[in-house]
C-alpha cells in the first residue's frame, strides 16, 4: 500500500491500523539539535483524542506517545523519529457484523476493490485514528516553526447550518479551547450545541468547516508550478478523513466578484510593502507574500449513523446496516488539531526548502 508517507524534506511515514496493536510513524529530515518539549506534543495527542464530550466516540484511549528514536537529552539528532501509541479500548466485535457488508459512504467497497481484502474492524487504515501519527508528526513541525516565528491556530467555523459570523481576523482566538465546539464565539457555540442535541435524537450526524490562519509566515515559501505552497496545503488538507473542500482567501466567492473588486493592492506600511485586503489568503502565484495565510477546510457529516441504513453485501445482497457502536455526532471539533497538524507539516517542508534554495 503505497501513499503512507507525507513531505518532501521534512518527511512523515505513517502506520497501523484501528484495530491493531498500535498507531505510529517516522518523521525524516528533521534537523539535529532543536529542543523537544515532549509534554506539548502529548497534549496535542489529547486535544484530537476521543472521548471528550458526549459528542464524540467514547472509545477511551489515553493516547500517550512512546518515543522511539531520534532525541537524546532533550533534542533531536537529525536521525529518523520513531514513535507509536498503543492502541487499548478496540471493540472489534461491534464490527463483525460488516465483514461482508459495504456500509454507505465509507471506504469499505473501494479498499475492497482495490486490494481484493479488507479490514473491517473500525474501517483498519482508512479509519480516523491514523491521523494520530499525523497530529504527532504537526506537533513538532510546530516546535520548528515556533523557532522561526511562525504560528498555527484553527477554529470550527460552522457546524452543520450554523456558522460563525464576521471576519477570521476579528474573532478571539484565546477563547477557541474554552468551547466544547473549539468555536471561538459563545453564542455560536450554544447554538451548534442545540443543533447537536437536535441531531443525536435523530440519531443522525453533522459535518461543518474549520478555518486555520498561520501568522508570521515570511515572504518567500512556496515552489513555482507544481509545488505551490496552496496546492500543497489542499493535498494536506484533503487527505484528512472526511475532507470534502478546500478553500483559501476568498475561495469559491472570488467567482462571483470582478477583478476589481478582488484585487489585493499593494501599500506601503510600517517600513514593509504589504497589501490593503487579505483575499489571496497570504499567498500568491504559489508563493507567500507574508500576509496571514488563511484557508478554510469542509468535512462532511460521519457516515455511520445511529439509525438502520439500507446497503448491499459483498455478494449483492441487500441487507440492513443497524446503528451500533461508538461513534462521533460530529467529528469537525476533534479535527481541529489534525487540521493544524497537516498546516504546520506543510509550512515546515516549506520552511526547509526555503533556506536550502538560498544556499
């Protein structure tokens, strides 16, 4: 099974599987010699772990972090970083009853297709727990960046209909981890928590969007054509489970706008030539220009529900798919450290290209 590694410098491998022994990776060209705060990266595991709210599986998974290679005294060596986490609270028997079934929506036909076998228990590597290693691998990509300034945050925008209104750059960002929902905006948080309790009656789930910004990001990073900085950032952020859309800047609103209106103009402030409106999102011909670099991702509802679904099995029979299990209502809060994982893993590659190409 290829496609398991990520990054062209800095480099993460990821392995395991849902209901296997562990979940893990290997991150490659990290450079030699940066202090590693090992507790930061765990609480990044915990802020993506399940069983946080009722919203959310109740699987319980500690989730804590086995370092295996690559630091010594505190700091990395610029070999390979090994590490894993041991999976404990697998109910694979909640999953016998889909070893021939195709559940709707979910990878189990495609896998199946693919490579002629499958792993039913809890979907194996095409479920959400892999993005473990990658919130593992984001956290310290993020301990790089903060070295040269840069700066990762992400918010729920919108779960379901219910959105946050007004200007990224307008909301408290201090107040996202306050919110059950990781909505920096109270009132909006109590109103995506009344849709939950709607949605959970019905025994049906929701999708919504996370925005992320990162801050501070020079001028400069990105790599013309093929390997421009957006492009990478839509590849990141679109391998995340349950990604269905991307945007950056205006997104898909700049096709209804005319180009005068849409164009960021160029000024001079502060000693520094920057632009007077955001709406290229921080980048431009694929390269950053500087500015905050924003972007806004979409994930669909959770395919499994809590109510019986029509499907077919292996052989073609229909059959009924009963909502059992441990399931999330919504999995948008959870994603919002994968989604600043896969950010900072990105900025960070690029960040590496950058100096080797002045050298």
């Amino acid at each position: 099974m290829p496609g398991n590694s990520f990054g062209k410098i800095l480099k993460l491998t990821s392995f395991g599987e849902s209901h296997g022994k562990a979940i893990g990776g290997v991150i490659d060209g990290f450079p030699a010699g940066v202090d590693i705060n090992l507790d930061f990266v765990q609480k990044e595991l915990e802020r993506r772990r399940p069983g946080q709210s009722k919203w959310v599986t109740s699987r319980q998974e500690a989730d804590r972090l086995e370092v295996l290679s690559g630091i010594f005294e505190g700091k990395t060596t610029g070999t390979p970083i090994g590490f894993l986490v041991w999976n404990k609270d697998q109910h694979s028997t909640d999953y016998v009853h889909l070893k021939k079934a195709y559940r709707p929506s979910h990878a189990d036909f495609t896998y199946e297709k693919k490579y002629g076998w499958r792993d039913y228990r809890g979907g194996g590597r095409s479920s959400a727990r892999e993005t473990i290693s990658r919130v593992v691998a984001g956290a310290f990509a993020k301990i790089l960046l903060k070295e040269a300034g840069i700066e990762i945050s992400a918010f729920v925008h919108s779960i379901g209909d219910v959105s946050l209104p007004g200007d990224y750059a307008m909301s408290d960002l201090s107040k996202t981890e306050d919110s059950p929902m990781r909505c920096p905006d109270e009132k909006t948080t109590e109103k995506m928590l009344h849709l939950l309790e709607k949605t959970v009656k019905e025994g049906d789930t929701l999708g919504g969007t996370i925005a992320c910004m990162a801050r501070n990001v020079p001028s400069g990073l990105g790599e013309p054509v093929f390997d421009k900085l957006h492009a990478d950032l839509g590849k990141a952020m679109l391998s995340i489970n349950a990604v269905k859309g991307f945007e950056i800047g205006s997104g898909f609103g700049a096709a209804g706008m005319k180009g005068s209106e849409h164009n960021d103009l160029f000024v001079k402030q502060g000693g520094r030539i920057t632009t007077k409106s955001n709406r290229s999102g921080g980048i431009q011909g694929g390269i950053s220009n500087g500015n905050d670099i924003f972007f806004k991702v979409a994930f669909k509802p959770i395919a499994t529900l809590m109510k019986n679904q029509l499907s077919v099995d292996a052989d073609g029979n229909e059959v009924v798919l009963e909502g059992k299990g441990r399931h999330d209502v919504t999995v948008v809060p959870r994603a919002v450290p994968i989604v600043e994982a896969m950010a900072a893993l990105v900025l960070a590659d690029h960040w590496l290209l950058g100096r080797l190409s002045r050298i």
